[in-house]
C-alpha cells in the first residue's frame, strides 16, 4: 500500500487546484492575514472536554471554537511527552528528524525553523505565555529567545494550590498591547494546567461528584482514582477558562472574526498508562479550531490529524513560505478545514505515526524507552525496540546517600500521584496487580489493539491468528513511514538518540546494564548425577546439594530466595534441609561486597527419583532486583572442595 500522508496529487487535479488558488487569491487580495493563537494544555487526553461529552469536565471556551469552528475527533500528537511534542508542532517534523529536539529535556538545534520565527520574518508579532517549548534548555544553541517566541509571563493573579499563578489572560493582553499597529500576531497560550502537581481533592472540594469521573478501564476503578481524575477536571477547566478571556478580548477588539484559533494539550493524562506511553491516551488529545472568516463552523472532523500537520496549516493560512531547509513532513490542514464536509473529508488522511525515546529521568544514562507507532482509523500497532527496559522507568533508585532505596519506589516516567501510589502500594492485591502490570510490567517487542472495541489499549492482539494480516498490514506500513522520513531506529544508528543529552537533573538510577531483563521467577537448580568418585566425608549416602548464592560486588539490599520443595519431599524421612532452620529461604542481608548463603539439601536418590524431582528452585521473595544473566543463573563450582553438587548462583548485582 501506498504511503498515504505522502501522495502525489494527480496532475489534472493539481490544474484545478492551481485555477482554484489563483481566483481564492484574488477574491482575497485585500483580506490582511490573520492572526493565529494555539492555546495549549499541558497533559490533557481527548476525550477530556465537554464538547465530547466527558461528564466531570466542563470546558465552554473549548466547546465554543468547537462549535464555531471544528471538532476534531481524532487529533494525535507525535510523541506522548511535552517538549518532543511541542517541538514537533513547532517544525512540522517528526521527532527523529529534529535531533536534540526530539527527545525530552535537551536542547533545541537552531537550524531546525520553528513556525513563529518564520512567521516574524512574514512581519508577524510573536509571543508566548505559560509554558513555551520545554522542559530543556534552548539556551547555548545560537536561539535568541524561546522557540514559541517571545516570552510575557509578567502578571500574576491569585491561584489555587498546584496551579500556576500566572495570570495567562493578561499577559496576553500586555502582549497585544506591546503590538505595533496593523501587525497580525501569532501567539502561544501555554497553560501548564492539567499538569500535575495538583492539589489533593479539589475536585470535590469545587463540587464535583465521584461517580462523574470517568475511569478508564487502564485504571482502577476506585475513590483515589476517581477523585484524582476529578482535580485534573478542574485545572483543565481552568485552562478553559482563561481561554475564554482570551477569547473575549478578542472579540472586544473586533480581532476574533480574523483569528485562526487552535486548542489542543501537548500529550495524554497524566496517569499510569497514559501520558508518555503511545497508547490512546498518550497519544489522542483534544482539538477544536475556529477561524470564522475562512473556517464554516459547526462541523466534526474524522481526519486522522497529527501535529506535523499545525505549523503548515499556519503558514498556508499566513501565505508564509517556509525557507527550505529541514522542510516541514505534514501537511496543511486548509483544505479540510475551509471544506463545508463533515466527518472525513479527506479520505487519505486515514492515519498517523508518532513516537518516544526518553520520557522522565527514569532509567541509568538517561535512557528512554523507544517506540514507534502507527495508529488508523481502527488499530494502534505499535513496536518496542528495548522490550528487556522498563516501560515506565527502572523500579529502584539511589537516596540522596547513595544507598539503594526500596522496590517500587520509583517508575519516574509515571508523575508522582494519588493513582501511580495506589497501584504501588496495592500491587500485592490480586485485582490492583493486573493494572499494576499494564503499566508498569515489561511489554513485548510489539503489540496490536482493535481501538473500535479497546479504546484503552488493554487487550493486545499481535498474536491473535485472526489479526495475523492486520499486523503485518500495519507493521510494513509503519516501516515504510519511518523509512520515508529516515528515521534512525530503522534507517540509521539508533545509539544516535542517546546523544541527545538529558540536560536537567535526574534521578540516580542503578545500571541497567548490570541490572539485566529484570525480575526473574526462578532459578533452576539441577540435581546432577554423581559419576564415580568418593563423596565428601561429611555428606550422607545419596545425594547432598549445596547452594551458595553470591552477592556481587555492588550493595545489596536484603533479599529473601526461597526454594521450592515438592511437598511429598518435606518430611520425608530421607529428606531434609540442613543449614537453613528448615525455613526453605536463604537471607542475604544488605552489606557491601560479596554476601553468601547456603544451603544444603539432603536426600537419597531414590526418594528424589520416587518423586520425579530432578531440579530445585530457587526463586526471589519481592526482589525484581535479583536478576542476572540466563547463562549463569546457576553453574557447578568445579573447584569445590564440598560436595560435588555445589551450585553458585551469582547475582545480586
Ligand atoms: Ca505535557
């Protein structure tokens, strides 16, 4: 199948489209360019506006452009995290084709031109307010100001706790009132709202109800969690409303009939399985556009719109040209928008590609958790280059000391909240465990979900027979994708990412080198056959084992191994531990340097025969810690001078 974001247009097509340009441009030459204002939301999931009916939020200013203007239904970011996300909004290009600023927290290469620059140079007035392009650090890259443009943060009002003071509304107003005369203005609204943190209950302290809140099925349906979606209701309503303002001012000054007017968020929820992950409810955010000079109101779009598609729309609708280099990879958004049509009106605009690198500072070296994605009309199917890393960052980190501090603590591609805690502290309950897992657990190197039926992303398909052609469909058409747009994960040196330095303080996180695919379930322990020899004095007739787990060289917390006795064997009278107090675990208590602990296993033959028992195993008591490679989980000491059967097992690293 043809590349569908990339079609040629026919050629007796494109004789009509030229006729059609000439006469709009003429009908239009005395029209002065309209000014754009993008306002968007920091971490806020489609469907979370009341224009799409989500009951615990109550969004008019959104709703209003909606109706206005256009409701779009399926609206995608290119990478589920904020300043990879902004920045491909910013150049029209995907996030692997603007380096430092296609991953989280770097820098921001100047060559790459963002549209407000280009649209200054077409005599536009710039600005921003909230959060411009960020977290990172444009700064020491030759840029002159931040990529959104020029920055009006100056007037505050007050706030409730976890909201931003910034009073958003009135610096756009000093910004207008900053404006030279007869200038169009481009302008920024960065709400750093619904980011969190929020502040705890809010929700139903502002009248909100608990059975409003829509949980999705990722997530447990549970009072925390409920009453944790009802505050990011509120700071999305407060983003909304300041929007409003915004809205009125322009109307007050006669500038709202000429201005293009785009709401959306940068990514997803933040929630576990949510924002940072390329699912739907990292992915799929909320859009509404008006422009009521050019855009026929009161229409809902089912056009697959990505944010490479943003900064072309701006510049069509300025009539700005893009200078070239490091050219734009979407496609203007004019055409549908100034159609009269409804629902898709492009029936090529039938899907998206987006991706991830690095989220948080949540794995040692600053490494991320690459992915690729394409999502259709009807699937997401999506591939995981590491599937040994940790989807939602490393379990364990390093205190201020230096020490190792518990399991489960960290996950730092999860924002801290009353949700991401519920899962950890309940993961031993077994219905908290499964969503526990979805968002936590390893993942495998691809996955495929029917979004018509599993908008949430739960139940993956890529090894259901029947969604055998639908996935091969999909992966050879999202590698076509990434190869058109010579993405380095298949086209070049994927190690290339890692470059792209973290350039704010993280966290301190263990190797993941040393700390190999993570939590194991067992170690199997084989009981070999003497050959020959003389048994160890102290050893009984038949068969005694040894087991010596050996901690490494680095700390160690304690860490409980149990074995797994068949229980025919316990109490069988030529059977018996030694060594352990009959406790069946081994301890090794936290120190530094090597630990060691044994344990002796005692038994005839026969009875271990009589009981089909050839092997032991060993497994760890709440330790995804231990891990080590397969290959040497257990290997004979050859040099023991105890029982033949001497196991070490080496890990703990
Ligand atoms: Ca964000």
């Amino acid at each position: 199948m043809m590349s569908l974001r990339k079609r040629k247009i026919p050629t007796v097509i494109n004789y009509s489209l030229v006729v059609l340009i000439f006469v709009g441009t003429a009908l239009r030459a005395s029209d002065s360019p309209p000014n754009i204002l993008i306002a968007i939301s920091d971490d806020q999931s489609w469907p979370h506006a009341s224009a799409y009916g989500n009951r615990s939020t109550q969004t008019p200013a959104f709703d209003r452009i909606a109706r206005e203007g256009v409701l779009c239904n399926n609206a995608f970011v290119a990478y589920p995290s904020c300043s990879p996300s902004r920045a491909s909004l910013l150049t029209g290009r995907y996030p692997w084709q603007i380096e430092h600023a296609g991953n989280f927290s770097s820098s921001f290469p100047p060559k790459y031109p963002v549209y407000p620059d280009i649209l200054e140079d077409a005599g536009y007035w710039v600005g921003y307010t909230g959060k411009g392009w960020g977290p990172g650090d444009w700064r020491g890259t030759g840029r002159l100001r931040n990529p959104s443009g020029t920055e009006y943060n100056r007037f505050k009002n007050p706030s409730p706790d976890g909201i931003s003071p910034n009073d958003y509304t009135r610096n756009f107003e000093a910004f207008l009132e900053k404006r030279p005369h007869r200038k169009p203005f481009v302008f920024w609204f960065g709400a750093t709202e619904p980011h969190r943190r929020y502040k705890d209950g809010i929700g139903i302290d502002s009248g909100k109800q608990l059975d409003e809140a829509e949980v999705p099925v990722f997530l447990p349906d549970s009072p925390v969690v409920r009453s944790d979606i009802l505050d990011y209701s509120v700071e999305i309503e407060w983003f909304d409303k300041h929007l409003g303002r915004m809205l009125d001012l322009l109307e007050e000054r006669g500038e709202l009939e000429n201005t293009l007017v785009v709401v959306t968020s940068d990514n997803g929820m933040p929630f576990p399985r949510a924002k940072s992950n390329v699912y739907e409810y990292g992915l799929h955010v909320p859009m509404a556009i008006m422009w009521p000079k050019r855009i026929p109101g009161g229409r809902v779009l089912d056009d697959m719109i990505s944010f490479v598609d943003l900064a072309p729309t701006f510049l069509e609708a300025a009539k700005a040209k893009h200078p070239g280099v490091f050219p734009i990879a979407g496609r203007s958004l004019m055409t549908v928008l100034e159609s009269k049509r409804q629902g898709l009106v492009d029936p090529m605009r039938d899907s998206i590609v987006a991706g991830r690198e690095r989220h948080g500072s949540a794995r040692d070296k600053n490494y991320g958790y690459p992915q690729r994605v394409i999502r259709t009309r009807d699937y997401i199917y999506l591939r995981n280059f590491e599937p040994s890393f940790w989807p939602a960052g490393q379990p364990q980190d390093y205190d201020y000391d230096g020490t190792l501090r518990p399991m489960h603590q960290a996950y730092y591609d999860i924002d801290a909240s009353p949700s991401k805690s519920l899962l950890v502290s309940k993961r031993e309950d077994p219905v908290i465990a499964d969503y526990f897992n979805l968002a936590m657990a390893k993942r495998p190197a691809e996955e495929l979900y029917d979004i018509r039926n599993d908008p949430a992303c739960v139940n993956n398909l890529v090894n259901a027979p029947e969604y055998a052609t639908v996935k091969d469909e999909l992966r050879s058409r999202l590698d076509r994708e990434l190869k058109e747009t010579d993405d380095a994960r298949l086209t070049g040196d994927p190690n290339v990412f890692r470059t792209y330095k973290r350039l704010v303080r993280g966290h301190r996180l263990p190797d993941p080198d040393d700390l190999n695919p993570g939590p194991i379930e067992a170690i199997e322990v084989p009981i070999r056959e003497r050959k020959g020899g003389e048994l160890p004095p102290d050893s009984k007739a038949g068969v005694s084992i040894v087991i010596e787990v050996l901690a490494g060289e680095k700390d160690c917390r304690e860490t409980q191994l149990s074995i797994d006795i068949p229980e025919p064997l316990l109490g069988h009278p030529s059977f018996e531990l030694v060594r352990v107090d009959d406790s069946k675990s081994i301890t090794l208590t936290e120190r530094r340097g090597a630990a060691k602990s044994r344990i002796l296993v005692w038994s005839l033959q026969d009875t271990l025969a009589a009981h089909q028992t050839r092997r032991f195993r060993l497994r760890p008591i709440d330790s995804p810690a231990f891990s080590l490679p397969r290959d040497k989980q257990a290997e004979v000491d050859p040099s023991s001078e105890g029982p033949p059967w001497v196991y070490i097992i080496h890990g703990l690293d």
